[in-house]
C-alpha cells in the first residue's frame, strides 16, 4: 500500500513538472518595434545626388543663317544637392551643376562657285549655382517613408562655348544668366537615413531627375 502511494506521489510530480516545462517554453513574439523616422524632420540636414533627363540647354541649341545645325553630343546633366529643413515642413536648399555637352553644326561658305561644308563643333560647358525653397508635404500626406514636397528658386548658369555661331564666324564665349526653378519631388525612405530621390519641374538644365539622399539628423 505504501508503495502504491509513493508511486502516485513520484507520477503526479513527474506529470506536474512536465507541464511546469512545457507551460515556459511557450513564450510570446516579440513586437517588431519600427524604428523608421518620419519623412521629414526639423533640423535635418538632406543631401542629394542626382542626374538629369531632357536637357534644355541641348534642345535649344540653334545656329544662325550660314550653318546647318547638325547633332548634339554629351553626357546627362549631374546634380549635388543639400537642404536644411528650418521648420516641421519647410526646408532652404542649395544647388550645383554641371552640365556638358557638344553642339555640332556644318559652317556653309561657298569657293569657285562651289559649296562646302565644314564639320564644326561648339564644346558647351554649363557651371550652375542654385537656391531653394520647398515646401514638404507630411502632414497632407501622411505616409511614413514617403517626403512630397514642391521647390521655386532660382540659379545662375555661367556657360562656356568654344566655339558658338555667330554672324559668319565662330567665337569663344562665357554667358551668364539667371534661370527661375520650379520643382514637384519626392523622397521615398528604405531606412531612416537614406532615401531614393526624383523630381520634375524646369531649371533649364533638365526636366526630370533621380537620383540617391542621405539624411544626417541630430541625436
């Protein structure tokens, strides 16, 4: 009889222990806890770098009476942007560029009642120097990794040609002029720092950009 009791007691311990286990190992998942910061940030410093599509300098070149305006040649217009935002949705930005290309026309002149023409090339190089203001819209459009905003501004392009048409010669040139900006863009975050980038608009350069932004943000 007692060892019938002692043989109860060591099971039901046995049995109670085995649930005691079984009961601990089952543990809750932890919450995936999203770390990502919101699209935009006060204080936050945005740099960009970017390339540019449908360039307006290379669609306007033209050349006067006496030339034959023949293809344009050159790489895509880059871009290197910073922005500071100075308030929960406004940001100040600078701007560098280049831009350059070839324009290659024919020079038409006549010789013992013959015509000619001679392959020219003008060699444009476009240094340009811009400022912004854009307006971020994160409370409009609440999505977390997504930074719309709208930019005007302003640049000044120094272009330098080697030899454009002009009358019936070609001459060496550096014009300055000021171009206005206006720019729709946007951000989207693959983490909290950095983000791809596009945005379409005129700043004579080009018409469309993308490209790749780094955000620095104060700890």
């Amino acid at each position: 009889m007692r060892s019938q009791l002692i043989l109860s007691l060591l099971l039901f311990c046995g049995v109670t222990q085995a649930q005691t286990n079984t009961a601990t190992t089952i543990t809750k998942k932890p919450k995936v806890v999203d770390t990502l910061q919101p699209s935009f940030i006060r204080h936050s410093v945005i740099a960009t770098l970017a390339v540019g599509f449908a360039d307006g300098h290379r669609n306007d070149f033209s050349v006067p009476s006496g030339f034959e305006k023949n293809n344009t040649s050159g790489f895509a217009p880059v871009y290197g942007k910073l922005e500071y935002g100075i308030s929960n949705n406004m940001s100040v930005g600078v701007l560098l560029g280049y831009d350059g290309y070839m324009g290659n026309y024919y020079q038409l002149y006549t010789a013992n009642g013959k015509d000619y023409k001679r392959n020219r090339s003008d060699k444009t190089d476009i240094y340009s120097a811009g400022l912004s203001a854009n307006y971020h819209f994160g409370k409009i459009i609440p999505v977390k990794r997504l930074d719309v905003f709208v930019g005007v501004g302003f640049t000044l392009n120094n272009e330098h040609h080697s030899a454009l048409p002009q009358g019936d010669s070609t001459v060496k040139l550096t014009d300055r002029n000021v171009t206005p900006t206006l720019k729709a863009g946007v951000r989207y975050y693959l983490a909290s720092r950095s983000s791809l980038y596009a945005d379409l608009g005129y700043d004579k350069n080009s018409m469309f950009c993308v490209g790749y932004s780094c955000r620095f943000m104060k700890k």
